[in-house]
C-alpha cells in the first residue's frame, strides 16, 4: 500500500537518539516505519491487529 502522502508522526516521548518509529493511521491501514531509515519503507497491518499490539504493550507482555 502506497503511503507516501499519509501523515507521519511519532511519540513525544522519543528522543533525539534514533531509536524511534514513526506510525501513519490511515482509514484502511496503519504504516510503520523506522525513523533512521525511512527510504528502506514500511509495514501495514490492520487496525485490529494494531490494536491488539497497543494493548499487548500496555499489558508489558514486552517487557524486558
């Protein structure tokens, strides 16, 4: 899915240390991309696994 004219942004919370990603919500999508290395492009997954991602996170089923 091409997503070169959606709206990029990322946390507030990332530093200036490159260790970010950038996410772009769009109706049918959401794009994630590396902010080191833009050009190298981006996943798509669907708004529910997205979702189900958030909500694995805040849950800390990542954490270290």
């Amino acid at each position: 899915m091409d997503l070169h004219d959606a709206k990029w942004r990322k946390s507030s919370r990332s530093n200036s240390g490159g260790y970010c990603v950038e996410v772009a919500v769009t109706p049918a999508v959401i794009g994630v991309r590396d902010t080191k290395d833009r050009a190298a492009g981006h996943f798509t997954t669907d708004h529910v696994r997205w979702n189900e991602f958030l909500t694995a996170v805040k849950a800390g089923r990542y954490s270290r």
